[in-house]
C-alpha cells in the first residue's frame, strides 16, 4: 500500500519486512483483531443495506434521480455534523462513544426494517431513514478511524490502516453480493433486518476490548466550529495531509457515483436479474479483495505517492469503460479494476494523513477528509444521477470517468513532484513531543 523510498514513517516500520505476512501483521494483536472481525460483520451487513436501498427506491420510482436522492441523503448530514463529530472524537472516550453511535445505528436500521416489513413503500420515509443514518455515521466515522492507532503498536499502523480499508472492501464485496442472494430469495424486508442484527456483533466486539487505562488527552479549546477552523488550518500548511484530502473529495465526486448506478445498469442497459445486480453492486469490492495482498505488502517496497501515480489513471480508465459498456460481463470486470484500483488509492491516501497528523489533532483532520470525501459523494451521487435522467447512465458515468482519468494523468505526469509530499514524516504532538519515538515533521 505504501512506502518507500521517501523515509519510513518509523525506523521500526522502515525495518519490518515486505510481504503478505507483513501486511497483515496488524491481527497479531487480539484487540484490533477482535475490532477488526466484527467490523467485518457490521459493515457486511451495512453493505446489504446500501445495495438494497437504490434497488428498492429503483423499483417504487423508476428513476435515476431518486437513486441519486439517496445517496444524498445518506451522506450530506455527515458533512453538517462532520465537525462535531472530529470534536468529540478529540475530547471523549472513543471505545464508549463508537458503542453508542453503533447501538444508535443498529436502532435506525430496526426502524428501516420495521418500515418495509409493516408495507409502507414511501421513497420519501426510506430517505428520511437513510438520512438519519448519515447524521449518526458523520458523528462515528472521525472516532472510528481515530481509534484504530489504539488498537496497535506504531510500528503496525500501517497495516492496521490497510487491513482497516480492506474490511471496508471486503465487506462491500460480501454484503453486495449478499444483498442480491437475499433480494432473490428472500426480499428487501430480510435485507433491512439483515442489517439491523449485524450491529450486535459490532456493539459486542467494542465490549470485549481489552484497552489499557486512555492517556489523557489535552482537550481541544474553544467550540466546536473553533476546533473545526483549527484543524482546517493544521491541514492545510501540512502538504501530505491538505493532498490526502483533496484526493479524497475527486475520487468521490467522480469515481464513487458508479456504486448507485449498479442496480441502473442492471435494469436498463444490460436487462439482467436481481442476482446478476448483486454481482454488480459486489465487483468493486471483489476487486478490493483480489488486490489486497499487493496492496497491503507495498507499504515497505513502493512509496505511497507512487501507487496514487499509477492507480488513479487506473481507476479513472476502469470507470470510463464501465460506462461505455453495454454488456453484463465487460461491466462486471471493469467494476472489478475499479475496486482494485480505489483500495491501492484510498489506502495510500488515508495512511498518508493517518501517519502524518499529530494524535491530539486526530480526530478533527480525519472529520475534515471525511467530510470531503461525503461531501464530494453527496453531490456527486445527485448530480449524476440528475444528468442520467437527461442524457443517459452511460455518458454520465463514462464522462465522470473521463475526467477522473484526465485528473489522475495530470497529477502523474504534470505535477509528479505534488504526490511526493503523501510519504512526509509524521507531525510531532505537542503532548508527546519529549519522548524519544516522536520524530520532527517535515511539513
């Protein structure tokens, strides 16, 4: 996934060697494993209900615009709580507060179960749903990736962040097709309960952790859109970070979209069932896991600005051909690329601001890439699927893939020098700055 060339992010992770078992070094240590499998689990099943509600609001609306509506709505609110969120994550106990937003959420999808199981087909209660699950992922999300250094030795970060992203893939990968074996058989209703119950195994998992007594933190001073504007501002004099989250927001605006338009390219340009949509909606993260292991073993043998060099373009020409596709199997295998080619990039940029940024400004800079990234997904996901209805799925997504592409060669080839500043050295924290493991910034 990452490094290098440029300097190690630590002499112990500089010294630690290439490989799968390298990579995957992070499960050794029974707390981030126990994190990590039920992580899985949650997230499959959070997956099941990401593939089910654009099939659903598909099937009531006919509508491309609808299906954008819902990933709008599923991601905007994280963008309006996001600063709370990365605020909380610095000042509160992140173990207790992730079982709170988990059993939160566990809540919201009971009540989305209870809906479709009851019969109200209202696309406008299904948003409201979807929306309340937002605010609560934008208030979880910056805690929960912040808990992850928690979990490992600094000398397994990196792979902790790449296992990290590759539970999310995977789990997109088990959940979408899973999504469509139930869709199948059983129905939307199994689906949403599917869902639900998942949350038990994350909510227990947090539970069995066991975590030494938390340092304390220096508590962030001010409010909460003071402690916003300073992250901002940490951010962006810091070039690796500013970057990582820059990166973020294109590939969502761009690449991201395709997800949503699975179940419209199922439907109406290659005139296939629910199983064969499950299949669809599961090809990226399919592709995330056959990658993984090259992935994740690169963090010692390539740098990170040298995987974004050459997997951007990639992804960028993988959804081009994606949307010029107008057959099942070559729409199948592109969406593969595409997972391939979005974990090589989303890792080395996620490990690139995760490395980089000082413990005490954690949260808050992870709540501004988030943000970002839901950001540039909400209006992504709306806008294209509002230019689908006038023109067509497949120029919109081809388009956006187009422009991905164009965006990815300019920074290969253009401004090269710009993705060297992902492989910085890690900030010094001020509460940490005496102790010997903490090395000078090179921002």
């Amino acid at each position: 996934m990452s490094t290098p060339s440029a300097p190690a992010p630590s002499s112990d992770a500089g010294a630690a060697k290439a490989g799968f078992r390298h990579s995957v070094r992070a499960l050794r240590h029974r707390n981030f494993a126990v994190f990590w499998a039920g992580a899985l689990i949650s997230n499959s099943g959070s997956w099941v209900q990401n593939a089910t509600v654009p099939y659903v609001l598909y099937q009531l609306t006919r509508s491309e615009a609808w299906v954008g509506l819902a990933t709008f709505a599923q991601f905007i609110p994280g963008v309006v709580f996001g600063p709370l969120g990365g605020s909380l994550a610095d000042r509160l106990d992140r173990r207790r507060f992730l079982i709170l937003t988990q059993a939160l959420l566990g809540g919201a999808a009971v009540a989305l179960w209870l809906l479709w199981a009851a019969g109200l087909r209202s696309p406008v209660a299904i948003l409201l749903l979807v929306a309340a699950t937002g605010v609560l992922s934008g208030l979880n999300i910056p805690t929960w990736q912040a808990f992850v250094p928690a979990l490992v030795p600094r000398e397994d970060l990196l792979s902790a962040i790449t296992l990290n992203s590759l539970q999310f893939n995977a789990a997109r990968a088990i959940g979408s097709g899973l999504a469509g074996l139930v869709l199948y058989k059983l129905g939307p209703a199994n689906a949403f309960l599917l869902n639900a119950v998942s949350y038990l195994v994350v909510v227990g998992a947090l539970l069995l952790l066991q975590l030494p007594t938390a340092t304390a933190r220096r508590p962030a001073e001010g409010g909460v859109m003071r402690q916003f504007a300073e992250a901002v501002r940490y951010a962006r004099v810091r070039p690796g970070i500013s970057l990582g989250i820059v990166m973020a927001l294109l590939i969502a605006f761009l690449g991201n979209p395709i997800v949503q338009f699975a179940v419209v390219f199922a439907e109406s340009v290659y005139h296939v069932g629910k199983l064969q949509y499950g299949l669809l909606a599961a090809a990226m993260g399919l592709g995330a896991l056959v990658s993984a292991p090259l992935v994740s073993g690169w963090d010692t043998v390539v740098a990170r600005g040298t995987v974004v060099r050459w997997t951007l373009p990639l992804y960028g020409l993988s959804v081009t051909i994606f949307g010029l596709s107008n057959g099942f199997v070559i729409g199948f295998v592109a969406l593969i690329a595409a997972g391939a080619a979005f974990l090589a990039v989303i890792s080395a940029t996620n490990t690139a601001v995760q490395i980089i940024v000082a413990d005490s400004m954690r949260g808050r800079v992870l709540a501004c890439r988030i943000m970002s990234f839901t950001l540039a997904y909400s209006f992504g996901g709306l806008i294209q699927g509002q230019v689908a209805e006038w023109v067509g799925p497949r120029v919109t997504v081809a388009s956006a893939g187009a422009l991905l592409l164009a965006a990815g060669l300019y920074l290969a080839w253009g401004r090269p020098g710009l993705l060297e500043h992902l492989d910085d050295a890690p900030d010094v924290d001020p509460d940490v700055a005496d102790e010997p493991s903490a090395q000078p910034s090179s921002a």
